[in-house]
C-alpha cells in the first residue's frame, strides 16, 4: 500500500473558480485535487482530497482517513476561524497537519485573522493562492519522504 497524504478542503471551497475570483483566483477545486494527484502518483503517494461543506463530515473523513496518512493538508475555509470539533479531531493525530489557505487571511477582514487551527498545525502557507497546496505537498514530501525532496533538515 503506497503512503497516503490526505487533503482537506471546508465549506465553499467546492465553488473555486466561480467564488469571488478576484480573492480566490479561477483555477477550480477541480484543477487543484488533478494537480495534487499528479504530484502524488510521481513520488509514489496515494493523495486522497475531500471537500465537504459540512463540518461533522471533515470530522467523520479524518477520523476516517487521518490515522494512517502521513500528512495533512488542509484548508479549514471559514471553520478556520471558529471549527473546534474540526480542530479536535486533527489534534488526535500524529501526523504533520500543513494550513493552507488561497488568500492571505491577514489581509483581509479581522475575524480572519484568527485560526482555531493554526495552534495544531505544523505550518501555515497563505495567500499564494492554489500553488500553496502544492508547496505544502512538496513539504510533505521531502519532511515524510526524503527520498524525494531535494534537501534535508
Ligand atoms: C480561505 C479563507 C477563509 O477566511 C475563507 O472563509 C475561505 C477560504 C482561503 O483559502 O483563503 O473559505 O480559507
């Protein structure tokens, strides 16, 4: 069984590409699970993306799929700002968690500002729109996987 990285994505993200682009950009939710999949499949990782609107759903996915994944990525949309039970469940795991998020939040209205997540997290990648999923999987790679990244430490 290849390793497998789980990505996460809240509520509105399914609407990507039609959702105010001029904060979140054109490229669709989609685009950006084919381009974690790519990435994935060519250093041997089984990436896995879950998009619900409903946060009981995260919850039941990472309890579903979290334990064994050897990493995270996940942008919590608005439970970033409020998503205790979504935050309870990420912390049972042992598992790197990587925030990311396609706008910088620290930009933008102040109840933004605060992540319920961010205190869990490994590390946060914000406002480099669609590549930050990528970085954050490259990340993983190399952290996880050292075989596959280009340095170390
Ligand atoms: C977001 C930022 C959140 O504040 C917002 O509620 C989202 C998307 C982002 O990717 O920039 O849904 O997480």
């Amino acid at each position: 069984m290849p390793p497998t990285i789980l990505v996460i994505h809240g509520p509105n993200l399914n609407m990507l590409g039609r959702r105010e682009p001029q904060i979140y950009g054109t490229t669709t939710l989609a685009d950006i699970d084919a381009a974690l999949l790519a990435r994935g499949a060519a250093a041997g990782v089984n990436v896995v993306c879950i998009q619900s609107n409903h946060e009981g759903e995260l919850v039941d996915a990472i309890q579903a799929h979290g334990w064994d994944a050897l990493g995270i990525i996940i942008n919590p949309g608005a439970l970033t700002h409020y998503g205790l039970s979504l935050r309870d469940a990420l912390a049972m795991l042992s598992a790197p968690i990587i925030e990311v998020h396609l706008s910088n939040v620290y930009q933008r209205e102040a109840f933004r500002h605060t992540s319920v997540i961010a205190p869990i997290a490994r590390g946060q990648i914000t406002g480099l729109g669609w590549r930050g999923y990528l970085l954050a999987l490259e990340w993983l790679l190399a952290e996880r996987l050292p075989a596959n990244g280009t340095t170390q430490g």
